[in-house]
C-alpha cells in the first residue's frame, strides 16, 4: 500500500511542483520597492515633457529627453537582469527537482523491481494480465514500472483535458 501512495505522489508532484516553482519565484523576483520608485519617476518626467513645448523651450526639453533617456535605459536593465534571474531560478528549481524526482523513481524501481504495487482478483485483467504485471512474475498484478507508466499517462490527459 505504500508503494502505490509513494509513486502516485511522485506522479503528481512532477505536475504540481513545476506550478508551485513558477509562483515562488515570480512572488521572489518581483518588482522592488526602487524599481517602482524609479517607474513613477519616469513617468513623471514623461509628463512633465508632454508639458513643455519642444519649440519655445528646447534646452529644457532636451535636458528632461536625456534623463529621461537615461532612466528609460537604467529601468530596462533592471528588468533585463530580474527576468533573466528569475528564469535562471525557475530552470534550476524546476530540473533540479526532476533530477531528483528521476533518483527516486530509478531507486524504487531497482529496490521494488518484482513487487506489485497492485493485486486484483483471479482473470480481472485476463486480455493484458502479464503486460500490466511485467516484469513482475505475479499474475494478476500490476508493477511498479506499469504503474509508473499509467500514472503518468493519467496525468497527462488530465493536464491535457484542464487546459
């Protein structure tokens, strides 16, 4: 009994995980409290220009073009640099726990290599009774690696019917 809830878990994990993974580091990378600062600046400035008349006040305009040009460009390489980390932490969170995930599924299927995970009844899966069991020897059983595989088909098409 163990065995079914422990490869279920790790079924459902590899699906859950990845979600729970893009929500931590979207709420870790966030915008902070200087780059919101730096955007109401901006913004700002950018009224401020929208205000001043291009002709009449030129070297005022063109000093407020230059920073805002500069401020522009600082915001865009704050955003370049918090995006790329937060990729960055998402691939290695994310491949991180499928290597993981992987180990464990490896040792488990070594460790419990000829234990069903499941016993029907006598001729209760009579047409595919030794694929499921296979490489079990126990009739009328399913294996760990055939659980595994519908598992993960299972998943698959729940994932596929929710979007």
């Amino acid at each position: 009994m163990n065995l079914i809830l422990i490869s279920t878990l790790i079924c459902i994990l590899e699906y859950i995980v990845p979600i729970l993974i893009t929500y931590l580091t979207t709420h870790l990378y966030a915008k902070k409290q200087v780059e919101v600062e730096l955007r109401k600046k901006y913004v700002e400035m950018k009224q401020e220009m929208a205000g001043i008349s291009m002709v009449d006040e030129f070297s005022k305009y063109a000093k407020l073009q230059r920073k805002s040009n500069s401020l522009e460009s600082q915001l865009n390489q704050i955003d370049k640099w918090r995006l790329s980390k937060r990729k960055k932490a998402r691939f290695m969170m994310t491949y991180g726990f499928r290597i993981i995930s992987g180990i464990l599924i490896m040792i488990l299927l070594y460790m419990y290599n000829n234990e069903p995970v499941v016993r029907l009844p006598k001729d209760s899966l009579w047409p595919i009774n030794y694929f499921l069991s296979w490489p079990t020897t126990q009739e009328d059983s399913i294996s760990l690696f055939m659980w595994f595989i519908i598992m993960r088909i299972a998943l698959f098409k729940c994932n596929q019917i929710s979007v």
